[in-house]
C-alpha cells in the first residue's frame, strides 16, 4: 500500500488516471485513510474510484499485480515505482505520475505462459 497526504490548502478530487494497456494484470483502489494512518479491512472494503481529499488529509492506494496475459521467461518479471494520478483542485484536473515510495513487483523462477481465454494466445 502507498499513501499520499494532501499538504495544500484546498480539496483536492483523486482519481486513478487512465493507464497504458497491457499485457499483464493490474488491479489498484483507492480508500481515505485517518489520521492515524491506520488501515483496516473496513478502510479498504470502502475503497471508491473518486475520492475528495480535503486539506491535511491522506489517502491509501492499494495496488497489485498479476502475470495475466504477458508471457514471462523464467528469471524475470516486471514492477511499477510510480502510479499516475489525475488531481482536480479549484476546476482544474491535471495527471500527475506520483513516486511510490517503494516497487510493486512480481517475478517468476520458471516460464509464464498465458492461458488460452487470453486474446492472441
């Protein structure tokens, strides 16, 4: 999980922005966290697509990723570091890449073969 603090003066809305198509499966939710940064189940089953940030406050990503259709050779894989935001403060909505933190990642040891539903296998 990756949180991020409004430290500005104004709400913000936080969406996630739209994300390049791939080939391997990615999943990501956004969730408003307290004050105490506490996550709890009852935080993430909340988890909505658009959420309003206001001054002071924080909010949590919680992001995975899966081989899905992307076919991996044994001793490899892939990860992200930054997730692309877009922000909308007073009207205006920029697209922000925003630094993790730290890498999701996900390797295999052998071979990743896509399944047969996976489109062009």
């Amino acid at each position: 999980m990756w949180s991020f603090r409004n430290d500005g003066r104004v709400p913000v809305d936080v969406r996630l922005a739209a994300f390049e198509p791939s080939t391997y499966e990615w999943r990501a939710h956004l969730f408003s966290l307290p004050d105490d940064g506490s996550v709890t189940d009852g935080i993430i089953d909340r988890a909505a697509d658009v959420l309003t940030v206001g001054p002071g406050e924080s909010f949590g990503v919680q992001f995975a990723l899966g081989f899905g259709c992307a076919e991996f050779a044994g001793g490899s894989g892939t990860g992200i570091d930054s997730l692309r935001l877009d922000v909308t403060t007073l009207g205006l909505t920029r697209t922000v890449d925003v630094p993790g933190g730290s890498s999701v990642a996900i390797m295999t040891e052998k071979s990743h073969h896509p399944s047969a539903e996976c489109d062009g296998s």
